[in-house]
C-alpha cells in the first residue's frame, strides 16, 4: 500500500484548514445540497466532503458511511490533494497504490473512487468531494467536468459561509478534539450540554444588541411506538431523516 503523501506546504494548509472553522463541525444544508446532488448525478453509493488534517480525513457531509472519518495515511483523499487535478481510481482492486489498503479490502470495500480537490479561499488544497462506489467504474471526460464543477460550487460556499457569533464562539474556543465531545454521534448535530452552552451564550448576545431570539422545540409524535414497534435502528433512522429535513428548511447561522 503506498501511504498518502505529504504537501510541501503542509503546516500552513493545515493552519489555513484550522482558521476555516470546518472540522468537527455540525452538518449544514450547504454542503449537504452538494452531496445529495453529486450522488443522484453519479448514481454512486457513497459521496464524501472530505477535509484532511495531520491525522485523519474527516467528512463535513457524508452520505452512504456509518463513520466521520478514516486515518489519513490509507485514505485516497490524502492521494487526491496533491493535485488539482480530479484524481480517479477505476478499479483500485487493480492498482498497485491501492489493491491492499484496508479500506479496499475490508470495509466500505473501495473500489471506485474519483475525488475532486478542494481549495479555500487561501488557495490551499483542503480536501476533496468525492464519488465512490464498490465496484468499478468508468469515469468519462463529461463525469470529471460535472465534479469538477460540483468542487466550484463547494468552494464558493467556502467563501460565502456564515454563521452565528455564537457557533463561531464554540468553533474558535474548542480544538477539534472537544467539538467531537460536543456532537451527537449519529446526527453530527450539537448534542444537549453544546446546546444548553449555545443558548446561554445566545440569551446573552440578544439582551446585549437588544435583539430578538427564537426557540423552537419540537417533539418527534408516537416516537415510543416506533421503537417499540420496529425496533432501535429504525428509530435511528427516523431521527436521521428528521434532522436532514430540518437541515433543509434552516438558514446557516441557525442551530439545531
């Protein structure tokens, strides 16, 4: 297995990476828009928006994986940022790079893999949006067009990106590693104790500017009978498939 390479300029991506206040991050519509998008045009299983640090690549949206993210040195995003080039993998069953990396032969089981790199607006290649599927594929000169121009749209969120002072408060005050320890696990939103801290911190900036705040709670009906019913794992489903449907109709700045 050839492990990913390093950049040249790696301290200062991962510090131009840091300053985006992306990794360990809650979901947002925005990206997520791009995702969905990429996997209704590419008819593909997974899509990841991937964001590679030192250690790991971490997924800002991802459909079609149980997991946020995977080491760095087997990922084929690692691979993929050191060009601006879209990196295609056609069968990685048959590449030397990658026919014995864990990730090909044990799970998500990597076959097919074509990943667009990412730049910020600092110009620095942060990860990638990419397409994978677990079994080969052919990916035409009208495929690699169509992500490349998927990737412009991603950028341009970069740039346009907003949130609230108090999201921004949380990001800025936390490494990564406590962000983590602030999000649900499965629905990659702020869990209670991020929650009850953003409140607090929201009351305060609305008494200060004088501006009105507004608090939705919302209860999920018959909930109980669902897990009582089918069983846990649809009742984990259902929440997932609220959550993105919330997603959908919120502005950025809002928190879930």
């Amino acid at each position: 297995m050839l492990r990913a390479p390093i950049p040249e300029n790696e301290p200062e991506r991962i510090a131009s990476l840091r300053r985006m206040l992306l990794l360990s991050s809650p979901d947002e519509e925005a990206f997520e828009r791009v995702t969905r998008t990429a996997r209704r045009l590419f008819d593909a299983p997974i899509v990841l928006l991937s964001l590679v640090d030192e250690r790991r690549q971490w997924f800002k949206s991802c459909i079609g994986l149980p997991i946020r993210e995977t080491a760095r040195d087997i990922s084929f995003c690692g691979h993929a940022i050191m060009d601006d080039a879209v990196f295609v993998v056609e069968d990685a069953r048959q590449d030397p790079r990658f026919f014995d990396n864990p990730l090909v032969t044990g799970e998500p089981h990597v076959v097919f893999y074509a990943g667009r790199p990412l730049r910020n607006l600092e110009g620095f290649r942060v990860g990638t949006l990419c397409v994978i599927d677990d079994v080969p594929r052919h990916f035409s000169c009208a495929d690699r067009k169509a992500l490349n121009d998927l990737g412009y749209w991603v950028e341009a969120i970069f740039c346009s990106r907003e949130l609230s002072e108090v999201q921004k408060w949380v990001l800025q005050e936390f490494d990564e590693v406590r962000r983590l320890s602030l999000l649900d696990p499965m629905l990659n939103i702020w869990n209670r104790g991020a929650s009850e801290a953003l409140l607090e911190r929201e009351f305060e900036h609305a008494a200060r500017a004088s501006l009105p705040l507004s608090l939705l709670m919302i209860d999920v009906d018959s909930f109980k009978e669902i897990n009582d019913s089918h069983g846990h794992p649809l009742g984990d489903a259902v929440l997932i498939e609220f959550v993105k449907r919330l997603l959908m109709q919120l502005r950025s700045y809002d928190i879930i």
